[in-house]
C-alpha cells in the first residue's frame, strides 16, 4: 500500500516542507543552498552589473555622438519626431551641416559649416581655445548669432586668427573662438573638411540652404534609456525615406572596437560564472542524495512507490530553489550596489543608470535549470534504492540510464548562455574551452592516479595511506581532481590570465599611441615632413599614401546605398574610401584569410579588405572589385580578409593594394604619431614650413576610448568577484563531496589503533596529492584556454606566463590541502564510535 495516495499534493507539500526543514537543520541543504544562492546571486549580480556598465558606456560613448540617439536625413526632419520625442521625456536639439565656401578677400576655402540649435551638445560637451593648439577649454554655450567658431585647420589653411572677419554666403561673421572639440564630429577622420561652427539661428540669413542644398539635418536626442528605447522602436516603423536613426554603435570604429571588447569581457565573466554554478550545484546535489539513500530504503520499507520518492524530492528541491533563488535575487541586488562605489559617476555629471528589471528572468531561468538539470539526475536515483538497504547498506541505486539525464541538462545551460552571452561565438568559446578541459582533466586525472601506486611503497605511512585512499576510489579519485582541476583553473583564470587579457587590451591604446595626423602630405613634401619630424625626435614616423576612390561593382554588379539595410553599409557605399598601397603588413592589421602578397603581386590587380568591410558590404575571398578614382576604373580581386585594430589609433585603411597598382592616380600622404603636450609647438613650425599640411588632434578622442577602457576594466575587475565566489563553492563541494567516506576511513584507522596525529598527515597527504594533481591540470588548462580566448576572440597577443604554473600548484596543494583537512577535522575530534556509529 502507498504511503500517500498520489493524488493527495497538500499533505506531500506537508512531507516535503517537513523533510526541508529537516535536512537543513541537519546541514545536508546547506551546500546545496549555499551553491544555488551564489548560482543565482552571481548571474543576477552580473547582469545587473552588465545592465548599468552597458547602459553607462552607451551613456558615455555617446559623448561621442552627441546625443543617445540621432535622427538624420537629407531634407528638414519632421515636427512630429521631435513631438514625439518630448512626448517621452527626451531632450532635444537640432543641427544641420553642410558644405560651404567661405570669403576672406579674395581667397576662398571649402569648409563643413555646422549650424547648432539651443541645448547642443546632449551628451558631451565642446572644447575651445584662444588661438590654435593651445589648451583648450569647456563651455557649456554655443556661438551667439553674428559670430563663428572655427577649428584649428580652417584657421591655419586661411591664416586667420581670432576676431578676424569671415564671409558665409550673404553673411559676414566674426571669428570668436578656435574651436577645439566637438563630441559629434562624425563622418570620415580624414576626408571632411575644415568646420565652421555657427548659430543655428544664423542659417537663413546666409542664403546658403535651398531646395536641393546638400545638407544634413540631424535631430539629437537623449534621456532615461528606457524612453530612447521607446522613442526607437516607435520610430523605425515610421520614418520616412531618407530618415534614419544612429545609435552609438554606428559611431567611429574606434569606439565601436572598444564597446565590442568591453562587452566580450563583461560577457565571458558572466558566462564562467554560471558554469560553475552548475558543476557546484551538480557536486552538492549528488552528496545529498548519496546520504539519504538510508531514509529512502526506510520509506520503501513502509510503503512509499517510486513515483512518491520522486514527487517528495522533486518538491523538496522546488522549495529550496524558490527559496534560494528569492535570496540570491536579493543578495545579487544589493551586491550590484557596491558597483556604484567602485566606479562613482561614469557619466559627465550623472550618476551610474539605475538598472533595469530585464536581468531577473535569465537570473531566474538559469538558477532553476542550474538547479533541476544537474540537481535532479542524482535525486532521481532515489527512486531505485532497494528496500533491502536497511539490511545489506552495500546496496546502492545503479541506474547508469539516468546519467543520460544530464545531457538535456547541458543543452539547456548551452542555450542559457548563449541567451546571456548574446553572442554565439564568445559562448561556443567557452562551452567547448571548459568541454575540452574536462576532458584533459579526466584523461590526465585517471593517468596520475593509476601512476600513484608506483609511489605508494616509496612513501612513509602517512603518505602511503593518503596515496592508497586516492588509488583505492580510482574513478571518483580521478572526478575529483577534474572538479578541483575545473575550480582551480577558474581561479586562475581570475587571476593571471585575466590580468593578461586586460592588460592585452589596455596595452592595446598605450599612453604613446598616436594623438596627431598629419594629412593631405604632397609627394613632394613627403620627404621634407619626414626629415623635420626626424630632427625633432620622431625619426620612427612612417608616412603612407591615400587615393580616394569609390566601390561602384562587386563581381560586375553595380553597388548602391539601396543595396543595403544596414545604415552603416549604405553610409560606406555612399561616400569615397580612403585605399592605400604597402608592400607590409602593418603590426596591428592580421590576416584572416587568404595571403599577403608577395614580390610577384606588384603592379597587379590584387587587394586586401578589411573584414568588417568585407562583412557589412558582402565581400567575400576572391570577389572582384570595381573601384572609381579621379575618373578611372580599377578592378581588384580579394586575395585576402584582414582584422584591423581600429582602436590602436594608427593610420589604416579599408583596402591596400601592392605597389605599383595605385602609383599613378593622385594621392597624397598620411601619418600617425604620438607627440607629448610640451611638444605642440612644433606643430605650428610644421605648418609655416608646410602650408598644404593639415593637423588633426585625436587626443580628445583618445581620451575618451581610454576612459571607456579604464571604466569597463574596474567593472570587469568586479564582476569577477562574483565569478571567484562561484569557483570557490565548487572547491569547497569537491572537498565535502566524500567527507562522510574518509571519516568514515578515519575511524576504522583511529580504531585499529593509528595514532591522530597519523590519520591526520594521512588526510594531508592525500589532498595535498589531490590538489598538486588539480593545479598542474588546471595550470596547463587554463593557459591553453586564455590562449584561445586571446588569439581567436579577442584578437590580442597571448603571453605564456611560467608563474602560472607556479601559482596553479601552489594553490592546489596548498589550498585544497588546508581545506580538505579542515573540512575533515570532526573526523579527528570526535570518538571513532561515533563515527562509526553515524555512518
């Protein structure tokens, strides 16, 4: 008969609460609660953590934007956009820019005017200065009507100085201020010309915007993240031709390079997080299990079937992950909190966003998948306890059929991650780097176990009972280690090859990278600029040349901006391309695919893309392109993809071709370098001596990329605190996961009359061999791994480091050796009676 008729759920919930609270008093859910509560809290933490870094570095690369969100199009943008957008709490400004001469008695110069309306910058803010290359300075205003600001190129090319007079179309207007920053300056570094910075208000009067001028009108709006979301999903399904919408991803490549790096690592911190979650959640729900294999026997002696074994635990593991989860919620929440303190304000005078309830659901979802994936398969082997247990206690549940369990499991945490990664290949990465550790871990783990017998007639008494133990339980000796191994190549992962990897991609943007260009470089200048900057300690400068030219064909078919939904493709299509020809490849650009040409390449056909380029443009390996140049075709065949380190501010390009194809069109020279503030004034002696020569300044650029860097570093710095949390639960489950088993040992030990202090270096010898075994695994694991993660996703230099190894098994035997003796210090203080009787 039944213990419980199975439709009678009140009094099984009874059961199940009764049966919760007493296995927690007893502290066999405590492990188990204690891995599922930091399961939770780290994947809440982090992606809260993620939800206020993301939204904040949106925020502050939007100071790049000038806004959070911009409308742009060719004709005057609608009244109904900005209605809508103030209807949402946003703030708004308006600009316009357009190509324009301007008069200075009888010299003209094309400039980039840009009109600005009241409230501009959104986000950001403007720079001036007294004369140019002078340190500039902040204002929160714009020009008032009547005047202009103009920057440092427009000044130097017409050789004007502040308070000197300037025509614009009907206009005339007086030079107030040098323009030094503007946060918006978009479009191509090196191809807009000189700006002209005015009034919005000012516009009509000059006559200068008609119909069909060639104009762009952009509508600049910021606020709450969650109104800009509103405002861009309201808006795609109604803008009108010609009207579209830019976010801070289709900024300068630059930031775009360094947001996708700053969310890879924010990402690969969350996803080790949950992965090790799982295996701890996995260990403790296993020892669960294996200790009320007792308690089931005695249930089945009175009745209980199968399916109410299996509906009690499956409820009582319900409970505790309600339970747990609500507390890791919580806990997670306030965690997050304390990423306020350590970053303080990231955005100019605004406080770290405030975070959405988006990453509840995928903390909820993964905590419960966690906890029913790898915590029920060993619950459900309850059900197949035999009754007779009670008598013979060697009878266990064998049901090798449920370890299939687990592979659904593992499907649904892949498929967690990707959900959370939001990025197929970082999680492809990581699934395959830790499914391939631990096959290297179980494979060296069974060999160094089977090879300890060699030592174990080698050894004193203690090591040899230590060694024997390990041997003795050679299949779960050798799952030990691989979870030791996984915990411990976690920490070290934390530790040096997350300093690696961070320093790789602060080194990425060193203090010396390049601040200023020097553009528009005459060939027959060319020589003459590199001996000056020779002279004055740049002897390193390598000048490049630049022909413009536009991709009209791909394989013999046309190409047009309508070709394309992607904004950022149709804004490529649409404009000229900086093309370039070198005979080496720089050190910041890789090939992907394909070769590099070699000394028969020259004067041939030949190019190598870029491969963001390539992708947005649908260019493909050995694809024939058809470029237009100053009035001429020319045709080239893709014969390689190439990565570009757009962030390392160097001068690079699209496309290169060898030499002698582009030797006869016109060009002029470009180069890079890095020149400290003491040293600006050379830039005007470089300017007198070469008046064609125009400077550019990225140093407030530069700036504000290194900040971002700087920013996202200390967030990721945090977020693998919580990642730590999670390997030292698993290091901890791996140590009490046979507890019961070496008390148990201990006690026979200590009753055949061996001596404490024998058991006790017994213990030691046998977790110090354990964790020596561990950390050399996971030394070698994790090097593996943070090469892999270097090279192939982050596109950054992997250096090996020998400490490493050194640090992998000094925390296996040292760490796990004090902890596994610790955790089996009951063994050794109580009478072995008890113990036995216990057990």
């Amino acid at each position: 008969m039944a213990l419980l008729p199975h439709q009678n759920w009140p009094a099984l919930i009874r059961m199940a609460r009764r049966a919760l609270r007493r296995d927690w008093q007893s502290g066999e859910l405590r492990v188990l609660a204690v891995a599922l509560l930091i399961a939770v809290a780290s994947v809440v933490a982090v992606g809260f953590s993620n939800d206020r870094i993301q939204q904040a570095m949106e925020r502050k690369a939007s100071e790049l934007l000038g806004a959070d969100l911009v409308v742009a199009a060719p004709t005057p943008i609608r009244p109904l956009l900005a209605e809508e957008a103030q209807r949402n709490g946003l703030a708004t400004a308006a600009t316009l820019s357009f190509p324009s001469v301007i008069v200075v008695g009888d010299v003209t110069q094309l400039a980039e005017v840009k009109a600005v309306g009241p409230g501009y910058p959104l986000r950001g803010v403007l720079q001036v200065s007294e004369r140019p290359f002078a340190p500039p300075r902040t204002v929160t205003a714009i020009p008032d009507p009547g005047q202009v600001w103009l920057d440092e190129r427009l000044l130097q090319t017409l050789n004007l100085h502040v308070g000197d007079g300037v025509d614009l179309g009907s206009r005339s207007f007086r030079i107030a201020q040098v323009l030094a920053y503007e946060p918006d300056r978009a479009g191509d570094l090196f191809s807009i010309a000189p700006r002209l910075m005015m009034n919005l208000a000012d516009v009509p009067s000059t006559g200068l915007v008609q119909l069909g001028s060639r104009v762009e009108y952009r509508l600049l709006l910021a606020g709450e993240p969650a109104a800009v979301e509103a405002f861009k999903t309201w808006a795609k399904s109604r803008l009108a031709a010609g009207e579209k919408l830019q976010g801070v991803r289709d900024a300068r490549a630059e930031l775009r390079a360094a947001l996708e790096r700053a969310q890879r690592f924010l990402n690969l911190a969350a996803l080790v997080s949950v992965i090790l979650a799982g295996v701890g959640v996995a260990i403790a729900a296993r020892r669960f299990a294996a200790r009320h294999w007792d308690s089931v026997a005695i249930l089945r002696c009175v009745g209980a079937t199968q399916a109410l074994v299996t509906r009690l635990f499956l409820l009582e593991l319900l409970m505790l992950a309600v339970l747990a989860g609500a507390a890791g919620l919580a806990v997670g929440y306030l965690a997050q909190y304390g990423l306020s303190g350590l970053l303080g304000q990231l955005v100019s005078s605004t406080e770290l966003p405030a975070p959405s309830w988006v990453p509840i659901l995928p903390a909820l979802a993964t905590g419960f998948v966690t906890l029913i994936g790898f915590g029920l398969p060993p619950l459900l082997r309850l059900r197949d306890v035999p009754p007779l247990r009670v008598l013979r206690r060697d009878l266990g549940p064998v049901n090798p059929r449920l370890l299939a369990l687990y592979g659904p499991a593992v499907a649904a945490t892949a498929a967690l991650l990707i959900w959370q990664a939001g990025d197929w290949r970082l999680a492809l990465y990581v699934c395959a780097g830790v499914a391939g550790t631990v096959v290297v871990l179980a494979l060296g783990a069974w060999g160094l176990v089977k090879a300890l017998n060699l030592l174990r007639g080698r050894v004193g008494v203690a090591w040899r009972f230590g060694l024997a133990n390990i041997a003795r339980r050679g299949p779960g000796s050798a799952v030990q280690v691989v979870v030791l191994g996984l915990g411990l190549m976690a920490l070290l992962m934390l530790t040096l090859v997350r300093t690696d990897l961070l320093t790789s991609w602060r080194s990425s943007l060193p203090a010396d990278a390049p601040n200023h260009f020097l553009i528009n470089i005459q060939p027959n200048e060319v020589a003459g600029v590199k001996t000056f900057l020779g002279e004055r300690g740049l002897s390193s400068v390598e000048l490049f040349p630049m022909v413009r030219g536009r991709l009209i064909a791909i394989n013999g078919r046309a190409v047009t901006p309508d070709d394309y939904t992607n904004p950022r493709a149709q804004r490529l299509v649409a404009r000229e391309f900086n093309l370039s020809w070198t005979d080496r490849l720089q050190e910041d650009n890789r090939i992907l695919s394909g070769r590099w040409w070699n000394a028969g390449d020259h004067g041939q056909g030949v190019a190598s893309v870029e491969i963001g380029l390539a992708k947005d443009l649908g260019i493909a390996l050995h694809d024939t392109l058809r470029f237009q140049m100053a009035g001429q075709m020319l045709e080239a065949k893709v014969s390689s993809l190439r990565s570009v380190e757009w962030d390392s501010f160097r001068a690079n390009f699209f496309v290169v071709f060898p030499s002698g194809v582009l030797d006869g069109y016109p060009a002029t020279w470009i180069t890079s370098f890095h020149l400290p503030a003491g040293q600006k004034p050379l830039l005007a002696e470089l300017v007198r001596r070469y008046p064609s020569v125009t400077v550019l300044d990225v140093e407030a650029l530069m700036t504000k990329v290194r900040d971002i860097m700087d920013r996202v570093i200390s967030a990721v710095e945090y977020v693998f605190l919580f990642t730590l949390a999670a390997g030292l639960v698993v290091l901890y489950a791996a140590i009490q996961a046979t507890q019961d088993e070496r008390r148990f040992e201990s006690a026979v030990l200590r009753t055949l009359g061996a001596r404490r202090a024998v058991v006790r270096q017994s213990l030691l010898a046998e977790f110090a061999t354990l964790g020596l075994l561990a950390g050399v695994l996971a030394a070698a694991a994790a090097s593996l791994l943070g090469y892999v993660l270097a090279t192939h996703l982050f596109d950054f230099p992997y250096r090996w480091s020998p400490w490493i190894w050194l640090l992998g098994s000094g925390a296996g035997v040292i760490g796990v050796g004090l902890a596994g003796l610790l955790g089996a210090r009951s063994a050794l203080s109580q009478p072995p009676w008890r113990a036995l009787r216990e057990l």
